[in-house]
C-alpha cells in the first residue's frame, strides 16, 4: 500500500510516523547502516517541515515523544523540538547524555554541546 502525503496526514499520523521512523533508525544504528540512518533522518525532517508549515500547536506534537520508550525517538523528539521546550527537551536530552546507550549517547552529548556553543540553529 503506498504511504499517503505526509500534507495529508493528521497532527497525531506524523507524530506517529515520526516515531516509527526513530524505531526503524534505531535498528538501523544496530546494524550499523549509517546510509540508511540518513535516509531515515531526512524524512523525520521531512515530517518536522510539514509540522513546521501547520504552526507552534502541530510541532508541539513532538514534545509529547519525550517519554517515549525508545531512546532514539527520544531523543529525535528532543533535538527536532528543542526551540519549542527548550528546559523539556534539554532533560531529555541531558538523560540520554548520562545514559551511556551507545550511540545515542554520544548524538545527545553532540547536541547539547552544539545547541550551547550556538553551532545548531534553533528554531
């Protein structure tokens, strides 16, 4: 069945997808497939733009992937919605950081030290 247009979904159908894509991109560090870790990285940011162009309300629909079980939609949720919750997502991202979970340790630690440094570009 072919996927509908990310424009045709709901709020909560792309914060599902987005946590799907994490869950797939999790298993995809698992096996060390690194291009596949990008695609999937592109098309979270493909479903952040489209709640980007929707307003502040549908973005917020990431923050509520902060508890999410699995570390990498975690800590995704917390690096595409860090301007939207910045105090929220800092701890998320800050637990992830102290966790030691190979790899999203490392990725948590990157961020938060490139959000400090202003490297990243929050919006």
């Amino acid at each position: 069945m072919k996927k509908q247009p990310l424009s045709k979904l709901t709020v909560a159908q792309l914060a599902d997808r987005f946590a799907e894509l994490g869950l797939e991109q999790y298993e995809a560090h698992e096996e060390d497939d690194i291009p596949r870790v990008n695609r999937l990285y592109r098309k979270m940011d493909a479903i952040d733009e489209e709640l980007r162009a929707r307003g502040r309300e549908a973005r917020l629909a990431l923050v509520a992937l902060f508890d999410h079980p699995n570390v990498q939609v975690r800590m995704q949720a917390a690096r595409f919605a860090f301007a939207l919750a910045p105090e929220a997502a800092r701890k998320c991202l800050q637990a992830i950081g102290d966790s030691g979970m190979p790899p999203q340790y490392l990725y948590a630690r990157l961020a938060l030290q490139f959000i400090d440094d202003g490297t990243a570009k929050l919006t």
